[in-house]
C-alpha cells in the first residue's frame, strides 16, 4: 500500500540515486516491487515518473551552464537533436514495455532478475568506456548527436542507467569527462518531464493519486538539489562499473536460487 510516507523514502532514494551511474529507476523498482509489495507495473512507472524532480533539480542547480549551452549553437544543436532522437526511440520502447511488464509472469523474482541481467551489462559497457578523452561538447558532429539520443532513449528500460550510458558513450566517443558528466546531467531535464507527463497521462502513475506523486516528485527534488554536487565528486572518484555488475549479480543469484 501506497501512503505519504512510502512517496516521500521512494523520492527520497530516487534523488540520491539519480547521480550514480546505477540506474535510479532499476534501483527504486527492485525496492518497490520486492520491499513494498507494489505491483510492478505501477512500480517501473513510477520509478521513471519522479525522475522530474531530479530534472528540476538540474535546472535549479546548473541554470548557468543550460544559458551558456542555448547560447552556444553547436552545442544547443547537439543537446536538441539528441533530445528528439531520444524522444523518437523511446516512445515505441515505453508501448513495448507496458505491454510486457503488465503480462502475469513478471513477479517480484522476474523482475528483480530482469532488472539484474541489464545492470551487469551496464557495469561491462562502463567498464569499455575507459578512455582518454580530450573533445569537447561543441566538437560533437550529428553521428555523435544521433548515438547518444538513441543510448539515451534505452534508459526507459530498469535497470539501464541514463547518466551511466550516456557519460559511457560519450566518453567511448573521446569527449572530455568532466564536460560529459555535465552535459549528461543537462540532457535529464527535458526527458525526465516528458516522461512524468506521459505516465501520468497514459501510465499506472494517476492510480495512486496526484497527491502522492507530487509527494514522491517534491522530495526526489529536494533530495537530488542537496545531495547533487557531494555524489558527483564522489562519482568521479568511484568505479560504478564494479558497483553495477556486482549488484547486478546479487540481483541476477538470488532470484535463480529461490527459485531452484
């Protein structure tokens, strides 16, 4: 059962998580699904809807950085056609995902497992993404645009962390990594309240009650504002990858042993 209380620790873990490349959403699903007996269809969307209050917490504390980037054509240009590619992509992904995550057979164990295998593969593709990089965010060119909108796009899933693949590829692609980890951040902002429109318009979300979203939403911001600069240094300090595959084993073993 869903009250005040349990919106506000899921916005809660939401804001803290946002920042590590661990995928909040995979993260807040596995608790919801496993810890608060939600079913799990209302948990995947609302674990990807309270991402707008991390989004307002980027633009709340990088206001700058988004004015410089709109002035800035080519970088503008980069941050908009990756937008859009991502748009694009994700829509028919979001139908796919209702479609198979209302099907009976996802169970707490199921989804914990499903959720396990794409953090693992998260974790092997950060662990590629060791490599110098020296571009900067106005050098990207439109295959550099296109890629990330479509990486980006595949964050939908639980389990996939945005922030994660997107500094994954870009630093793949030989950007600076100081200016990957920003721009990242920049680009959650316009998804992120596309996102929570959709599913409150279309999802599981308006089940529970504009209230209690709003709730969740208000303290993913809160939560994401204050812990946001700390995380970041702390991220850029910290091997995410060994992080993603070890708990992505966890969540892969367990399961597979209940069920043995």
């Amino acid at each position: 059962m869903l009250d005040w209380s349990t919106a506000a620790f899921i916005g809660m873990l939401q804001g803290i998580l946002e920042w590590f490349p661990v995928s909040s959403s995979g993260q807040t699903t596995i608790v919801m699904v496993d810890f608060l007996a939600i079913d799990v269809g209302l948990a995947i969307t609302l674990g990807l809807a309270v991402h707008i209050g991390t989004g307002l917490a980027v633009i709340a504390r990088y206001p700058r950085q988004l004015l410089e980037m709109r002035k800035n054509k080519t970088s503008s240009r980069f941050y908009w056609t990756t937008t859009a590619t991502s748009l694009a992509v994700a829509l028919p992904l979001v139908f796919i995902l209702e479609e198979t995550f209302e099907n009976e057979v996802w169970t707490g164990l199921s989804i914990t497992l499903f959720i396990g295998i794409v953090l693992v593969i998260t974790g092997l593709i950060l662990r590629g993404a060791r490599t110098k990089a020296f571009r900067p965010i106005s050098g990207g060119a439109l295959p550099d645009h296109v890629l990330l909108g479509v990486v980006q796009a595949f964050a939908v899933l639980p389990g996939v962390s945005r922030s994660g693949m997107t500094v994954g590829t870009l630093l793949i692609r030989g950007f600076e990594k100081r200016q990957a980890l920003v721009f990242s951040f920049l680009l959650a902002v316009p998804v992120s309240i596309a996102a929570s429109a959709y599913f409150l318009v279309f999802g599981e979300v308006a089940s529970i009650g504009l209230g209690l979203f709003f709730i969740a939403a208000f303290f993913a911001f809160v939560f994401g504002y204050l812990t946001m600069g700390g995380l970041v240094r702390l991220a850029r300090d910290i091997d995410f990858s060994k992080f993603c595959i070890f708990f992505g084993g966890l969540a892969v073993i367990i399961p597979i042993l209940l069920w043995i």
